[in-house]
C-alpha cells in the first residue's frame, strides 16, 4: 500500500507490528492488544473475532501464538485495511464482511476455539456522535450488548473461550447478558495507576465451564501515581504485553 494521507502506519508490540489506520476514523490503543493477550489460544487452535477494525487484536494474537483466524467487519474500509494489515505482516487471518446482527453464512456454520469482541463503548443514545462516520460506527452501539455475547457464544466451540473487553461500568450487563452456556467466568479490572479506579475490565469465560465467577485483583498498567515525565511509564507487566507481545494470563494476572 502506498503512502496516503487518510491513514497512518502505526507501531505495535513494540513495532512487531505495523498497521495501517485511518488517521481520522476510529484508532486502536491498548484495549485491543491486551484482550488479544488474555485469549489462552494454541497455535493449533483458531479463533474469530467480532468487529475486528483493521486486524489489531486479531493481528497481535496471530503473532503471538501463530493461530489462524477470522475476523468479522461490518465497514468495509476497515475491512480491507485490515486484510492489507495481515498480508503485509504475513500473519493468517481471514476477514469476512458482515454484521454481527446478521451473521453472514460462512461464519454462521464455523465454530471457533476461542471468539474475541471488543464491542463498541457506548449505547447508541450515549455521547455526542463522532465527526468521522467510520469512527461513530464503531465506538457507538446501534444493538443490545447482549446480542454481541450471544452470537459471540454461538460460535464458540464447547470447553472454548470467549474473550471481552468493555468499560466498567457495562460490566453488569456483561454478566447479564452473557449465555448460561458460558460459565467459570473470570473478571480482570484494568487499572491507569494503584488505587484509582478501573475504567476497563477483561471477561473471559468457558463454554461449559462449570466453575465459579472470580474477580481477579486489578491489573495496574502505569506505574506511580501520575505521568510525570516524557515516555511511557507502563509497569513491567503491561510493558511485556504491549510492548513484547507476552500473554495476559487470567489464572496468574498479578499486574
């Protein structure tokens, strides 16, 4: 892809990866790459993602273990931003054009190892809408975000994952809307700094899984109490998954 001045080819994993996004649209940051590290994905195992954008998650999941996958993306400049992304970083991941609420054929009849989703923050009431179209899209819901969670749960395979990121206060419907079928949920508060509170949380849960819900304690992502020089100040912890590309595992998450 050549230069353009509508999109930016911007670092990941500590520039392991290089993906193009719309400089004006909807950008990446940390949520997508630390939900990408919390999926317990095999390299022989695949995984789907819901609302995959350019390949971010999808992309940083596939290069850490090297399973295939599928990404699914109602708006197709990011659709093909996000196949351009996965060829030029020579990583397996196919991305179908569709909408979650209407699951097109050749998803509907797959089931996966592991489903990720990154829905988006906000009800579609909430908020001034976004400038950029591409942008709104994609941070305002237009759905329940319980019909996310069950379609995410129809694709999962039984004894597999499904992995979401969502601010905190939407965690109560999180665990409302969830499928009985998920259980042996496990909750990650993420944390800017001790002693502040989360602004995102992790839930991870197994299709089958038959054990207790755990509230795991925060997962604290700068170190201090306030940014106070140039650089990032990210703890060694989150340092080695944002920047490394290390995994964010849920049963040993310290922070």
């Amino acid at each position: 892809m050549t230069a353009d001045a509508a999109l930016t080819h911007d670092r990941f994993l500590g520039g392991r990866l290089r993906l193009w996004q719309p400089r004006g649209g909807y950008r990446a940051g940390t949520d997508p790459v630390l939900m990408a590290a919390a999926v317990p994905v095999r390299a022989s195992e695949d995984f789907l993602e819901l609302g995959c954008g350019v390949g971010t998650a999808a992309l940083c999941l596939a290069y850490r273990c090297g399973a295939a996958g599928v990404g699914l993306e109602m708006q197709p400049q990011y659709a093909a931003l996000a196949r351009q992304n996965a060829r030029e970083s020579g990583l397996a991941l196919e991305v179908v054009e569709g909408d979650v609420h209407a699951m097109p054929a050749e998803i509907k009849a797959r089931s996966f190892h592991h489903v990720m989703l990154n829905p988006p923050y906000f009800s579609e009431v909430a908020g001034t809408p976004a400038a950029d179209v591409g942008r709104d899209i994609a941070l305002r819901d237009r759905s329940d975000l319980a019909e996310w969670l069950d379609a995410a749960a129809r694709r999962v395979r039984p004894k597999g994952s499904l992995t979401v990121i969502v601010r905190a206060d939407r965690l109560r419907q999180v665990l409302a809307g969830l499928p009985e079928v998920i259980g042996t949920l496990r909750v990650l508060p993420l944390s800017a700094r001790r002693g502040r509170p989360a602004k995102r949380v992790l839930v991870q849960g197994i299709k089958e899984g038959r054990g207790p819900l755990i509230l795991l304690p925060p997962f604290i992502l700068h170190e201090g109490s306030s940014h106070s020089e140039d650089g990032d100040d990210f703890t060694s912890a989150a340092a080695r998954i944002l920047r490394e590309g290390a995994a964010l595992d849920l049963h040993n998450a310290t922070g």
